[in-house]
C-alpha cells in the first residue's frame, strides 16, 4: 500500500518504524508491506534469538542493507537492534547523502554505518550475518499495472527490472552466498509471481528458502538461509 508520492516528496520525509526517513533525493518512498517485514526481522534480532557465526565479537550483528535507496531498512535496524552494525549499498550516488542524512537525523552513530555505491555485488565485500534486499522487482512489460501516481513521481530505477522484474532479484541470490556468514540469512522482498523462481534459484546456490506472506496475504519476501 502506498501514500501518494507527490504528498510524500512535498513533505520532504516519511515515518517508517518509528523512524523519520527524508526523501531529499527522491528515492523509492518505503511500502507498508517493506515496514511489515522489516518488522519481523528486528522482532527476531533480540539476544538470544538468532546465533551467527562467532567472528570474535558476538556482540557486533553484521548487516548490509542493499538497493538501500532511502536507507530506511537499515536505518530502522539500527535503530531497534543496538548490538547491529550496517553497511548500506546503494547503485544510484545521488541517495547517498540521504542515506547519510536520515542515519544522522534518527540519531545513529555513523561508527556504527558505511555507505558506498555499488552496483548490487560490485563493491560488496566481506562477509554479513543479515542482509536486507529491497530491489527493483517490476516488470516493465506490465508497466501499465503501476499506478500513474508512482510512475509519475518515483525513479524508473528503483522499480523496473528486465527478465519480467526478476532481473537483480537474480543476481542477488547468486552472489549472497560469497558475502554471507556461516548460517547467515537474506532477505529479500518481490513480486508473489516471483516466487518459485526465487525458491530454485537459491536452492541451486544451496540455500534453503522460506517464503512468506505480507500482512494483506500476499506472498512478498523470502529468507534465504545460508548452512
């Protein structure tokens, strides 16, 4: 579900888990159902719950947030989950300044955060026990499903994908397993038709795949779980 973006960008910010996201560069406006998600995973990430790989500091939990736009996934982590680190990888550098505005406005220590650009995998590099993937995901042969409202304000980029938007779903999956920990896990957010792509695709990587509902009862993320 979505607010109307002219509105959004007019106002200059969006909430999103207890957070104040600022748009200042016109990134992809956070969904309803990207908060749901994102969610659960901070409701998982209390002590005790989810046990990485032991890397010498298990007090430290290695994320990256990637396709970070906004950066308002990792933003929210930070916020939330005080033994959390965050990467933020972001393609387009014209969000990085937000990125680095809404970590400094939300009262983030930038110690605890990088951003850099990076064109999915390109400049990734080490290995995280979370990774957090929001990519564009529609397809552009069904462009005429997306409401003018969103084509008419919101960046191209940071909706469409080619091979019928499964395109950088794709080419996350295939490159996660060189840049998760030991039992590490990906989430990652698509379309419900995407779905039993994502499943064989990261089973032929050797992750065991769990796909989930959004809070409308539509299939809308996956988490990849690495052995």
């Amino acid at each position: 579900m979505l607010t109307d973006p002219a509105d959004d960008y007019a106002r200059g910010y969006v909430p999103f888990l207890d957070c104040r996201i600022y748009l200042d560069s016109r990134p992809l406006i956070p969904r309803s159902e990207t908060d749901y998600w994102v969610e659960k995973v901070i409701g998982r990430l209390s002590p005790g719950i989810l046990r990485y790989e032991d890397t010498g500091n298990d007090s430290v939990l290695h994320c990256l947030d990637l396709f970070a736009g906004s950066g308002a996934i990792g933003v929210a982590l930070l916020k939330h989950v005080p033994h959390a680190e965050v990467d933020f990888g972001e393609i387009d550098e014209t969000h990085l300044p937000t990125i680095e505005k809404n970590i400094r406005e939300n009262g983030i220590s930038p110690s605890r955060t990088r951003v850099f650009k990076t064109d999915v995998w390109s400049d990734v590099s080490g290995r995280y026990d979370l990774i957090l993937a929001n990519p564009p995901y529609l397809s552009k042969s069904r462009s005429e499903r997306v409401q003018e409202s969103v084509t008419g304000y919101e960046p191209d980029r940071a909706l469409f994908a080619d091979n019928d938007g499964f395109a950088l779903i794709e080419r996350t999956i295939l490159g996660a397993p060189q840049h998760l920990a030991r039992h590490g896990e990906l989430y990652i957010e698509h379309e419900p038709e995407h779905a039993d792509r994502v499943v064989k695709t990261g089973v032929d990587v050797g992750f065991s795949v769990h796909v989930r509902k959004d809070q409308y009862g539509s299939v809308r993320y996956s988490v990849l779980n690495r052995p």
